[in-house]
C-alpha cells in the first residue's frame, strides 16, 4: 500500500495463494485482505503470478519433488490446488467453505476489482466461471476445482435444442468434477454477470451490435464480445429465475431484466427489422411464469413484474400469442391486487402484500405508458394498409412478423376502469404517506388503500419506489378521457371498506360527504389538486439518490396533464398555481443538470404559457362581445395593467423570464453581465452542442410568446429585455455551417422577432411612441452586428439578411423607413451582393426579391433605386466568368427571377428600357455551336436556363420585346441560332429513340377458364 515498488510480486502472490487453504482463520483473512489490496490496482499481476504457481506445481510434481516446508508444514491434503480457472475459481470456491463474514466480504472485494479490470479482455473465461457456478446441480457434493469447456464444446452447446439449453447441464458437464455452490455463491455469480453486462457496456459498443461484433471476430478471432455469448446469457438467468432458492431466484430475475434492457434493441443483421432476443420470446416466458404462482413469496412476483413490464415495452415481442402469454401473468396478480387479504398475505407479512400490489400497479403503469407511446407514434406515422378490427383479426396478426400498432393497448385496455381507480388509490395513499409529520392526524385510522397502520414505515418506501410511472400512467390515462371518466372509476371504488374510507378522506378530508355524491367538476379538481401536489411536493426537493428516471417521469407526467384543455383551464383561472409551479421547476434546474430534464421543464413551461395565453384571449373574446361599443375594454387586460408593472412572487410572466434566463445562462453564460463585464470574459462565437442548441431554441421560442400574455403596457415593460436576449442569441448563434444549415437557435430567434414585431397590440396609441423607439433601437443594433469584420469571419451573413428581411416586411415603413436605418439595410444588401459567397448572393437575391415584391412601394423604390443597378453589373459579368459550380448557377438563376420581377412590377411605358437590361444579359449567356460541345455541365445548364426564360418573355410582352431585338440585329441572330440548334438537338434525341412497342390484340380470345 505505502512502498508498492518494494513489493515482488512474484514471490509475494504466490506465498498468499499458498495461505488461502491454511487451516487457521486468521491466516486466510489476512492473505485475502493482501490479495484484496494488490487486485485493486495490479489485478492482471495478481492473476498470472496465481497462475504461474499452479505451472510451477505441476512440472514438481511430475519430477517427483515436493514443494518447500511451508507446503508441508500445513499438509498436502490442504494445498492449494489452481487449475486453468486461476486463482478467480479458488476464490469462488472459497466462498462455498468459509462462514466468517469479514474474509466473505474481502473476497467479494477481491473478485469484484478482478472482475472490474479483466472481465472485458477475458470475457469468456468469466462468463466460463459464472457458467460453472449457477450450472451446478445442488446434489454434487465433489470438492474439487472448477473446470473451462473447450471451443469445441461451446460449439456444441450452441447447437442444442431449447429443451436441452435450458436445463442444467448435459451429460458431458455432470461427468466432470464441480463444486456444489451454496445458493450465496450463485447469487454472486449472478450479480458477477449484470456486472459484466454493465462494462461491456462502457466499453465498446459493438458488445451490443451483432453485425460490428461478427467482422470484429472475422477480423481478429481473438476478439470476444458480449453479443455472441447471448445464449449462455439467457441460459444462466433462465437457470438462476427458475432456482429453488428465492435469493438466486431474485437476482435470476434482475439479470434478465438487465438483458432486456440492453440487448433489446440489437437487430438481426440476416433478418432486417428484427432483433436478436425475438427468438427468446419463450424462454423469457418460461423463466417469468414460475414467479406468479400461488406459493411465490412477493418479493419475487414483484420482481417478475418489474420484468414483465420491461419485456412488454421493449418492443421484442413480435408474435400477439406470446404477448398474450406475458400480458396473461399481470392480469392474474391483478386480479390477486383486487381480492385483497388472500393466501399470499397470510404467508407473508402486510408490508411485503403491500409491496407485491404496487409492483403489480406500477408494472401495468409502465405497460400503459408504453402501449399510449406506441400508439401515438403510430398516429403522427403515416397509416399503413392493416386490418382493423376486435379479437377475430388478432388471431391473423400471430401469423406477421409485425405487431398492428394498437395491439398492446387493445389489451391494456379491458383493465382500464379496474386500474385507473387502484393507480388513483395508491397515489392518494402515497400523498398522505408524505405529509409532514405534524399532519399525521390526518392520515386514515384504518390504514389507505394498500397499507395498513402499522406498516406505515416500511410502506413508505414501496411507495415511493412505484408512484412515478404511476402518476405518469394517470396523466395519460385522464389526458385520453378527456377527464370526463367518472362513473366507471368512482362506482368502481368501493372495493374494501378501508379503501373506500381512506379513499373519500382523500378526495374530501375536511368532511364526510362521500366521493359518489361530488360532481364531475370537483373530482376533476381533487384530481389535478392531488396530481399537482404530489409533483410539487416532489420537484421542489428530489433527493439527491433519487434517479434521474423519477424526475423525467414526473415531468413527463406533468406535460401529459396540461396536454389536456381541461387542466389548462384549471391552471389557468389559478395564476398563483401556475407562478407556484414555474418557481418549483426554476428551483429544479439549480440542482438537476441533464439535458433532457431541462428540455422537458421548456415543454412544461410551454404548457403552462400556453394555458394562460387562451384563458386571456378567450377573457378578451368574452368582453369584446359583451361591451363591443368600448373599443378599448380589453386593452388592460393581462399582466400589468394600465400601469405595466409585474409583481414578483405573483406574475406568472416574470416567473417564467427568471426561469427561462436561468436556462440561457447555463448554456450561453456570456449573457450574463457579470460574466460580460469580467475582464478575462472573450466572446467566442462557436456552434452550440446539439442538447444545447435545441434548449436555447425552445427557451427562445417561449420568450417571445410572453408579450402575449400582458397589456401593452406590460408588454412593454419586458420588450427591452426580451428583444435584447433574442438578439444577442441571433448574433451569437449565427455561424456559418457545413451544408448552410440554419441552426435551431436561429430559426428561434428569427421566428421570435417575427411573432414580436407582428403583435396586434401594438397599434395601441398609448405605446406608440415606445414601441416606434423599440423596434428602431432593436433594427439599429442587428445592423451593428451585422457590420463585416475581420474579427468575425464566421458570421452568418443570410441569417443577419433575414432578420433585416423580417422587419422590413412586418414592421410599418413609418417606423424603420428613417433614413439612417434605410441606408444600414441597403448597405448590408450591397455587401451581400458582393460577397465572395455564391450561397450569400442566391440568398440576397431570394430576399431581395420579397422586398421589392412588398405592396407599399415607399418602401421598396429605394432599395430598387440602390441595389437594381449593382444586379445588373453582377448578371452582365456572368457572360465572362460563366459559373463553375451549381451554387454559382443558383445565385444567377435567383438574381434573374428578381430582374424579370423588376421587368412586371415596371409600367408599360417602362417596359422597353427595362427588357432592354434583362433580354441581353439572358442572350449573353448563350452559347454557340463550336462552345457548347466543349462546355461544362453547369455552363449547359446556364445556356438551357438562359434560352428557356427568353422564350416564355417574349410572349408575355411582345411589343417590347420585338422592339428591343429590332434595336440589336447581332442579338437577334445570336438568339435565332441557338433555337435552331436546340430543336436540331431534340429532334436528333427524338430520333435516336427506339419506337414504342405496340401489341397487337390477338381476334380470337382463348377461353383460360373452365368453370
């Protein structure tokens, strides 16, 4: 530990090997806890010196020597004896002999590092070692070293039937010396395998894809990855899940899980749109159909469910009959949930029955949310040509290899009205296990649902290790009804008379009036205040050894909730609701990093934005008709009033800008003015991480639906510094790309500049002059960004154009028509016109052209005025410097559209002079005979392009047209030539063309059919 380089550990590893079979206690405890020490860090050491004393052994033994005194001295019977297993089987043989809890756990320790380092680089000899472990029948009694099968022999297990692979052993390994493992050795070899499992899983990922796993073996044969031992998998979970021992039988069951888990979505290189566990479907049934019998102790029926539930929704299962088979086993421990004390809860104590239900509860929660994810998929997919229809075509379907999309929910679906009313209960009973204790007056004398008094401690975990999914499941399940479910679930309460009392002390605690008696109204209302609690209470402090899992399905469950008009509704007439919530998702973020957590709190804080924004507008509706002589009735309603102000603590608007800046400034903390000010702060304009850029797209997108939710007053109190986030997002966003993509960030901020500069409330005459000064100052500084710099050669010049672009067209020409701002916009077009950039060009020719579309012709005359000239030259010099690339070409084809847009908006007096910039600009990219042979494919297409634009011009102005080409005899005759050359062209590709086939009908029709 202190001196390692002291330390020989050839001579050292071996004298400790030796002592690992001493007949004094202390002696082997101390030579594990040395082994235990030097395999944390030397563990391949260890091993090859522990082997390298077993070769030393038997070459004595074979000249007829004997080991040293020390061997003597404690008698050969009691040698230690390492065979090809290493000194990894002597350990594990240990674990059969020895009693004493400390040198136990030192040699767990020991496996566990060894494990750690060589399992991924010696995977078959560990998964060898589990094998012979969990394999060995219990009725051997040899004492003696386990063994390695040959290659040969693991060939041949692979080729045996079903019958044969999941049975012990064959007859070939019974003939062999084993141990026979204590049921705690088996189950560490169990855990020993999810282990494995799990490093294969941090270490390459083709453990887990069978094709990469296949050329990897091709390329190298010594390449072993955990894919190509999946048989020998399930064969050791099947044996440990089907053991006699309930300890082996639970970790079994967690190893089967863990499979699933990880091998679920591994497809099948030779069946394409398969996967590789599809042809476990049995085996898994067979290893989890045991778990649900009468006699099982509930823990293990628990278990058996967490697994069913991840078997079901891993998508593998593809046959409806063995669906049914596993859908089967959860309605049967329904149906145990349902008849309360039974057999098992007189086997076993109240709090394991209480365990045993909500497994049973929350695996169908996790089945339901599955079967409701499926579907929607299959809804937002495009349909499919598939029968329809009850359980006469379900029978069909067992024949296709592809499960219809509704198949699992058709069958969740029977046991719905049963479910939806035992998930209510056991949220309830969860809720009033989390009251503080000064509340526990409150609780029911007769216990909740599924908990008795005096399990109430040990009930508390059970629940919450089940209450997420359902909670999600609930929300699903309300969101699907529409929350008009009521008789089927509340009729259906009165199961047990403790149940029905703790449930109507639930839904009504300050009086007796029982749960039937309430209307709709009010059980929707219990409903969301006990869902909205349970988050709330829930988000505001997660544990820290809570699992991010927990905390996604809340959220998850919460978005489900407000998916639903009816919540949106209830959340809405309650602001302080609303305002309580958002402070519980910004306290949150403080501690919960994911990416994905944050993605979902934007999605809830949507929802929440979005329940207030149509609550105000249908409260402006209802007053607009009730007092439509005021014109102004509904210009104070929203948050701020006449006055504008926001009240912290009450604004739902200020609480949800202090939690959607938090999420900015994680991902951009240069927003800060702190970070900003500092002086070792240097601006790096870098594209965003993928989770990152779509976070600040969403926060962007929420930010500029807020002004919605206020008076123009109030509205203009947060403008400032909405407008100052979106743009700074914009300016440092906007990079250039490979493939000029527009980056989700930017298409935020440009989509918000758009929703903001168009509301209709800002024709209020009260903000006008606020409002005039706003959207000047916001115009003033995208042109100070936009400003090229040798500093930002990165900058996104379309995405800056855009912008302008946007105000151009929705902003009124009285408020950026002032001349500074005009002379920004058309200078940054000129610049545009003149990049080195052909994408630039195209894009400024794209926008330029809706600018000089625009109606009001105040506005668009002087950007025609500037920039038409600068077009022309640009499109003239094309006929010396013809384009090399398609993005070349682009950029002329677009710059054409815009002159042949100039030519239509002209006036007829005009015309002439306008044809005479665009006809012979399109002539001059004609090419003649000799040149269009040797030219390139993009100058082709410009010559094609160029003759087919003449050709629809003329026609469409005729006297101009003649008038200018009349004007210019060589163009005529350049033009003349190339049409001629172009119907030579398709006459001589029309010749060369073989002629259709016709086939003739035969006059006499031979009779093909004789009944």
């Amino acid at each position: 530990m202190f001196a390692p380089r002291h330390v020989n550990l050839s001579s050292l590893v071996p004298s400790l090997c030796v002592h690992l079979c001493s007949s004094h206690l202390l002696l082997r405890r101390a030579a594990v806890a040395c082994l235990r020490q030097l395999a944390q860090r030397e563990a391949a050491e260890v091993c090859e010196y522990a082997m390298s004393l077993a070769k030393n052994t038997g070459e004595k033994e074979s000249n007829g020597t004997r080991l040293g005194s020390r061997r003597d001295s404690h008698g050969r019977h009691q040698g230690i004896n390492i065979t090809e297993t290493g000194l990894e089987g002597v350990l594990f043989g240990m674990l059969d002999r020895e009693t004493d809890r400390k040198l136990c756990s030192d040699i767990h320790d020991t496996l566990g590092h060894m494990l750690s380092s060589l399992a991924v680089e010696k995977l078959s000899h560990w998964l060898m070692l589990c094998k012979d472990v969990l394999a060995a029948s219990s009725d051997m009694t040899t004492t003696a070293p386990l063994g390695v099968e040959k290659d040969e022999d693991l060939e041949k297990k692979d080729e045996m039937d079903d019958d044969t692979m999941f049975t012990t052993l064959g007859e070939e390994d019974k003939s062999k010396p084993s141990v026979a493992p204590r049921w705690a050795t088996r189950v560490f070899a169990a855990d020993c395998l999810c282990r494995i499992i799990m490093l294969c899983e941090h270490a390459n990922k083709a453990h887990f894809d069978l094709a990469l796993a296949r050329s990897a073996k091709l390329r190298d044969p010594k390449n072993d990855l955990l894919v190509l031992h999946l048989s020998d998998l399930i064969r050791m979970a099947f044996m440990a899940a089907t053991d006699h021992s309930n300890q082996l039988r639970m970790a079994g069951l967690q190893t089967l899980e863990d499979i699933i888990k990880k091998f679920a979505a591994v497809p099948e290189p030779e069946f394409p749109g398969h996967v590789i566990l599809e042809q476990y479907q049995a085996n898994v049934g067979a290893a989890l159909r045991p778990a649900f019998s009468q006699d099982t102790p509930s823990d293990i029926t628990a278990k058996a469910c967490q697994v069913c539930s991840t078997w079901i929704g891993s998508g593998v299962v593809s046959d409806l009959n063995d669906l049914r088979r596993v859908h089967n086993l959860l309605v049967s421990s329904l149906d145990k949930v349902q008849t309360g004390k039974g057999s098992s809860s007189q086997l076993y104590r109240e709090s394991a029955t209480t365990m045993e239900k909500l497994a049973v509860l929350k695996a169908w929660a996790e089945v339901y949310v599955v079967a409701m994810k499926i579907k929607k998929e299959a809804e937002i997919k495009p349909k499919k040509a598939v029968k329809n229809g009850g359980d006469e075509d379900d029978d069909d379907y067992g024949t296709v290899d592809e499960l219809p999309p509704d198949s699992l929910i058709i069958l969740v679906q029977p046991e719905l009205p049963t479910l939806s009313r035992l998930w209510l209960a056991a949220l309830k009973d969860y809720a009033l296990l989390t009251l503080p204790a000064e509340f526990a007056s409150q609780l029911p004398p007769d216990g909740g649902a599924f908990y008795t008094p005096e399990t109430i401690d040990t009930a508390r975990l059970h629940y919450r290790n089940s209450w997420t999914p359902i909670l999600h499941a609930i929300a699903l399940w309300l969101n699907s009804t529409g929350f008009n479910a009521c008789e089927a679930t509340e009729d259906a309460s009165a199961a047990t008379p403790p149940q029905k009392h703790a449930m109507s002390i639930m839904l009504n605690p300050a009086s007796e009036t029982p749960s039937s008696a309430k209307t709709l109204q009010e059980i929707n209302k219990d409903r969301m205040h006990l869902i909205l609690g349970v988050s709330i209470q829930f988000l505001c402090s997660p544990r820290p050894e809570e699992p991010v899992e927990h905390v996604m399905s809340c959220l998850q469950a919460l978005h489900t909730l407000l998916d639903s008009s009816c919540a949106r509704t209830h959340i809405a007439e309650d602001q302080l609701l609303g305002v309580e919530l958002l402070s519980v998702l910004h306290r949150l973020l403080l501690t919960c990093n994911p990416p994905s957590v944050q993605l979902l709190v934007t999605e809830v804080v949507q929802q929440i934005v979005r329940a207030a924004q149509d609550h105000l507008q249908e409260k402006r509706n209802t007053l607009n008709e009730e007092d439509a002589k005021e014109k102004d009735s509904s210009c104070g309603l929203g948050e701020g009033g006449d006055s504008g102000g926001l009240v912290p603590g009450k604004s739902l608007v200020f609480a949800a800008m202090e939690l959607l800046m938090f999420i900015l400034v994680r991902h951009m903390p240069h927003l800060s003015t702190k970070m900003s000010d500092s002086p070792s702060h240097t601006l790096s304009r870098t594209q965003l991480p993928e989770e990152s850029a779509r976070l600040v797209a969403a926060t962007v997108a929420i930010l500029s639906d807020l002004p919605t939710l206020c008076s123009p007053a109030g509205s203009m109190t947060i403008l400032p510094t909405i407008l100052f986030l979106i743009i700074q997002v914009l300016k440092d966003t906007a990079v250039k790309t490979v493939g000029n993509q527009v980056l989700p960030p930017v298409s935020a901020a440009l989509q918000g500049l758009k929703n903001i500069v168009t509301l209709p409330m800002t024709m209020n005459e009260n903000i006008h002059k606020q409002w005039t000064n706003l959207i000047r100052s916001t115009l003033a500084s995208i042109l100070e960004y936009s400003q090229p710099e040798a500093s930002k050669p990165t900058l996104d010049e379309v995405s800056m154009l855009t912008a302008i672009t946007l105000f151009l067209w929705s902003a009124s020409p009285e408020i950026i028509g002032v001349q500074a701002l005009q002379n920004g916009c058309i200078n940054r077009f000129r610049i545009a016109l003149n990049s080195s950039d052909p994408w630039v060009q195209a894009k400024c020719y794209h926008l330029l052209l809706s600018i000089f579309q625009h109606t009001n012709r105040a506005l668009s005359t002087p950007y025609i005025h500037s920039l038409a000239p600068i077009m022309v030259e640009k499109l003239k010099s094309v006929e010396k410097n013809r384009p090399n690339n398609k993005t070349e070409l682009l950029a002329i084809q677009e710059g054409i559209k815009v002159l042949e847009t100039l030519v239509a908006l002209g006036e007829e007096h005009n015309r002439v002079q306008l044809l005479a910039l665009l006809v012979p600009t399109l002539i001059s990219y004609l090419l003649n005979e000799n040149a269009f042979s040797s030219a390139s494919l993009v100058s082709k297409e410009l010559h094609e392009f160029a003759l087919q634009d003449l050709t629809r011009i003329g026609p469409l102005y005729p006297h101009a047209f003649k008038t200018v080409m009349g004007a210019a005899p060589e163009l005529k005759a350049r033009l003349e030539i190339a049409v001629r050359a172009s119907q030579a062209s398709r006459a001589k590709a029309a010749a060369r063309q073989p002629p259709p086939t016709v086939h003739s009908t035969p006059t006499i029709k031979l009779k093909t059919s004789f009944f």
